[in-house]
C-alpha cells in the first residue's frame, strides 16, 4: 500500500483503507470528522503506526475493543481525543467499499 502524509483522508471508490495518513502532531489532538454528504460504510474504524514506512494496525480504546466510529453522514462528529493518545500516523478504514471516492477531514485542537 502506498500512502503519502495528507490534511484528509481519501478512500477511492471500490477501497475500504485510505489511501493516505493523517500525521498527529506531539501537540495536537484528533476531536472530531467531517464526513462527506454521502458515505457507503455505516461505521470506521481507524489503523495506526509509529512510522509511516509499517503496516499499521486496528485501534483499540482503553478497554481493549477495536475503536469504531458510526458514520454521519455530511456531518461533524466528535472523537473522544484519549483514544489516540501517543499515536503519530492514522488511516481510516471503511466498513464496507466505498461507492464513489470519499473525502473525510480531521478536526484538530492544539493543546500547549
């Protein structure tokens, strides 16, 4: 899989996994998605790494479940940020393929 640093996720149509990462930064917290007006899955779930160059892996919460989103469709939702505390590089995977190319934007707030 090829993925480059992005300032949004980008799934094609037909994928599941993004095609791109979203790089948190040692001082930012990830809050919240902006969907797009329409979205095939019903839920993500979101892969992480230490390093761009490895595969990344499922997300888990602090009870040790897998951490999935319900989709809304053209719409914010919130992310609880102690999730992905301490990860650097984040995909996002659709639970089904998606019917055309998907946009999905990062809401980030910086903390000091």
């Amino acid at each position: 899989m090829s993925t480059s640093r992005a300032q949004s996720w980008t799934i094609d149509s037909g994928d599941q996994q993004s095609n791109s990462y979203i790089e948190k930064h040692d001082h930012d917290e990830l809050v919240g998605l902006d969907w797009p007006a329409a979205f095939t899955g019903a839920t993500v779930t979101f892969q992480v790494a230490d390093n761009p160059d490895t595969t990344p892996t499922a997300d888990h919460d602090w009870e040790g479940a897998v951490y999935q989103i319900t989709v809304n469709d053209g719409r914010t939702c919130n992310i609880d940020p102690r999730v992905f505390s301490g990860r650097r590089y984040i995909w996002i995977k659709s639970a089904s393929a998606e019917a055309a190319d998907r946009e999905i934007t990062p809401r980030f707030r910086e903390w000091r």
